[in-house]
C-alpha cells in the first residue's frame, strides 16, 4: 500500500473508532484506484510480451466464431474472482497458520469496517485485471452478527457498498452463495442435519443470501452442500436425509420464484471433502437427486474441475454428462494435483485441457448465464500481491487458449464428421424397437464376425492438430 493510502486509511480508521457512530467508517476515502495494488498497472494483451503481467492470448474484445456464432472472448468466457481465495484466502492449511499479509487486512478496524475494506480491494483487483465478474459467499463479504438480525443488517450494509462498488467499477456478480459450513452448528450438515433448528437456519440463510443476489442482480445463486453428507453409516440415516435435502431445495427453488430472482439456480457437486461422503457425488448423482425430487428445470449444475477429479472423473466426463442433459450452467474452472488426492484448487494452466474443456463449452453455445469462476487459490508459499495477478493471467490465458483451438477444432469439422462417421449405420436404422422386431432383423441378417476400429489414435490426432 502506498504511503498516501496508507495514511488515508489511518485516518479514517481513527475516525471511525473515535466518533463511535454506527457506518462512521462510511465517510473513509477509498484510498484512490491504487490504494491496494500500488505496483500494478492494468494488465494489458500484448502477445509478444515477456513480461509476466502480461495477457499473451486473452484478448477480451477480440472477436471469435463458433461457426457463424461470433462473441467477443470475453462474452464466451465470463470470467469471475472468487472472493473467498482471491481476497480471504490467508494461505492456512491444516499444519500451519496464515502465511499472507495483504494490504486489507492491514490496521486494527471493526469487523464491518474490515469488510468494507476487503470489498474495495476485490473491485480494485477486477479493474486492474479486466475481469468483469465476482462470486462470494454471504460470510465472505459480511461478518455474522450475535442474531440472526444483527447478521442480517451486517449483510444488508455490505450489499448496499456492493451494489455502489458494481456500478462504480461496471462489475458484475456471476454468483452468490450461503456459507452453511464453516460454523460449527454445521457439524452434522445444514439441510441434512438431524437438528431440526440447524435446517430452519439454514434455510433463513439461503433466503438471506438469494435475496442479496438479488439485489446485486446475479446471475446464478450457487449450492455447495459441503457438510452435506455424512461421516458414518452406523449413525446416519440417509433416507430422512436426502428427503430433507430434497424439501429444502424445492423450498429455496419456491422462494427464487416469489422473490422474483430471475438468476439460474446451480449446485456444485462434489464427492467428499470435509464430508467422507457428500450427497451431491457427482453430475450423475445430482441429476439423479432432481429428478427424484421433481427439481428438472428448477436447477442446473455448476461443474468443478477438482471436484470432478476427487470423483474418479475428468472434468471433460462431468461439462459432458450435465452438458447432454442440459444441466451445465456453470464451471468453477481449477485443477488438483496428480499426486495430490484432495482438492488443491489449483489454476488450470494446461492449454490442452483447457480446449478439451472448452469443446464441450462451445459445442452447447456458451455458458448461457454462467460463466468460468476462477475457485482456485494460491499456493501458500506464494505469498506477493503480484502472485495473484500471475495466477489469474496464466489461468485466463490457458482458457483463452482453449476457447480459440476449441473454435478451430470445431469450425474445421473433422473431429465431428469423424464421431458421426461412426455411427452412420444407425442413420437408416430405428433403435427405438422392441427385442422382438430387432431380433427378427438380426436373424435376416449374417452374423456380425467383427465391427471396424475406433481409432482413438486418429481422434487424437485430429484433436492435436489444433493444440
Ligand atoms: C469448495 C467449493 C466452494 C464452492 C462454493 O470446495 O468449491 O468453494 O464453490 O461454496
Ligand atoms: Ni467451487
Ligand atoms: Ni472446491
């Protein structure tokens, strides 16, 4: 932090203890555009560059066409900073206290006045890096009170500085989401808790935090159900569980509708962690769990890279499983570590990947109302504000990457006239009879000796030619 900011923000935090005022902290200047990240010019596309801060192939007006479907990059990508890594994140792990020391989290402060300088700080990063979305958790942003109430007005205040910050900055929320996993009262689950105070709480949460994405009119509300789950057999009964779960998400898509919140409601699977086992396993399962509960249409899936991975899958199986049945709304874009078998949230920086990823974003027609949220941190030995610039520039410049070979692998054809070749016998054929008729066919006709190849090799070169 400069030293101006630095004394502004002094200034303000002596005013704000001192005249004792509730929201006195309001007045504090914000310490101008560079107040957070003084050494930090606008990161700019400059695809000969060798400067780090640099974009090399993200280029957010840049125009490129899905066959006759031209976007701006940007428009295909809706990028989004995850509030919780991106300004939270304090480099803890479970062996080792913080390891960050940002510029916001610099002063002794109020926890409101805190927030409100966290909040600053996010819109700073997003100007700087020319990403126009954001994506928080109510605790992220707003402190809990000592009531329900109190923590309400908190959320409430923050909300209001949120929504002056959007327009200030042109900024956008993709998504906003309830935290219902940190506090303890959270140790047996939220909705799925046997306690039926916890679930009542819950749901008042999840209505507060709709009702707040909704006034900063996101785009999507997000479910992660990471206590949702369970720990043992022996002490759990699943049933009453998963039916519990399933009434508490037809309440929340109910209150979308008599809210008026016009935004996609997702849940993001995920198959363990904190939980041994998490109810929302994987796509499958989550398709699974809406149809059994009447939800089809009412919700949609947002994907996690990692969590796909935690589930035996790649994250391509898991875009295309919820792409085909119309569910993908949303990709928390992040990678683990192959020998790493928890969820490291990692940049995704492997351009191969990110094409293989990104086929199945275009073939669909975008993203619709999602987007690609960067839920990735940094390691916790990077401890440098620039470190976080790095992370989300080689991040937007791997999915950059994908998005134009994805384009060209798909306005070239071959892969897809490959894939369709191989099913040509079925283009004068119904395989929609019943075993009798297709057993009269199979006896008109010779005995199948073999089939011909799959030729995962040639695919694979047809995929390569363009990454
Ligand atoms: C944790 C999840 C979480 C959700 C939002 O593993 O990814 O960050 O995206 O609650
Ligand atoms: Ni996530
Ligand atoms: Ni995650």
């Amino acid at each position: 932090m400069s030293s101006r900011s630095m004394r502004l923000l002094a200034w303000c935090v002596l005013l704000a203890l001192s005249s004792g005022l509730a929201g006195a902290e309001d007045v504090c200047d914000d310490g101008g555009p560079d107040a957070f990240f003084p050494t930090i010019e606008k990161v700019v596309y400059d695809p000969s560059s060798r400067a780090p801060l640099a974009f090399r192939h993200y280029n957010a007006e840049e125009e490129v066409c899905v066959k006759e479907d031209c976007r701006a990059m940007k428009d295909w990508l809706r990028f989004s900073v995850a509030f919780w890594h991106t300004i939270r994140g304090d480099g803890s792990d479970p062996f080792g206290s913080p390891t960050k020391s940002w510029p916001w989290e610099e002063g002794e402060m109020s926890a409101m006045a805190r927030a409100k300088v966290r909040l600053r700080a996010i819109f700073e990063f997003l100007d700087k890096l020319g990403v126009e979305y954001w994506c928080f958790h109510d605790r992220d942003i707003a402190p809990e009170g000592q009531t329900l109430q109190e923590t309400k007005a908190n959320l409430d205040a923050i909300v209001e500085q949120a929504k002056e910050l959007q327009e200030k900055h042109d900024k956008k929320l993709l998504w906003g989401t309830a935290q219902l996993f940190h506090h303890k009262r959270y140790i047996n689950g939220a909705a799925t808790s046997p306690d039926s105070r916890v679930y009542a709480y819950a749901a008042a949460m999840v209505a507060m935090a709709m009702d707040a994405t909704k006034k900063l009119q996101g785009q999507n509300f997000v479910f992660w159900g990471g206590r949702e789950g369970y720990q043992s057999l022996l002490n759990s009964d699943i049933k009453q569980e998963l039916d519990q779960l399933g009434a508490f998400m037809s309440a929340a898509a109910d209150y979308k509708e008599e809210i008026g919140f016009d935004g996609e409601l997702l849940i993001e699977p995920k198959p363990q962690e904190p939980m041994k086992h998490q109810y929302d396993f994987d796509v499958a399962t989550t398709a699974n769990f809406l149809r059994m509960n009447n939800l089809e249409g009412k919700f949609k899936i947002n994907v996690e890279c990692n969590h796909a991975t935690l589930s035996g899958h790649s994250c391509e199986h898991e875009l295309r499983t919820a792409s085909i049945q119309g569910l993908l709304g949303n990709v928390d874009i992040n990678t683990g570590d192959p020998q790493t078998g928890w969820d490291t949230d990692q940049f995704l920086t492997d351009p191969v990947e990110a094409t293989r990823l990104m086929l199945t974003i275009l073939e669909q027609g975008g993203l619709g109302k999602g987007g690609l949220n960067f839920d990735a941190k940094l390691r916790r030995e990077s401890v440098d504000v620039e470190d976080l610039f790095y992370a989300h520039i080689s991040g937007m410049d791997a999915m950059a990457r994908g998005l134009k070979q994805a384009a060209a692998i798909i306005n070239d054809g071959s892969l897809k006239a490959f894939v369709d070749s191989r099913y040509r016998s079925f283009e004068t054929f119904d395989f929609r009879q019943d075993f009798k008729s297709l057993s009269a066919l199979a006896m008109a006709s010779d005995v199948p000796a073999s089939t011909e190849s799959g030729s995962q090799e040639k695919a694979e070169i047809l995929f390569s030619m363009f990454t």
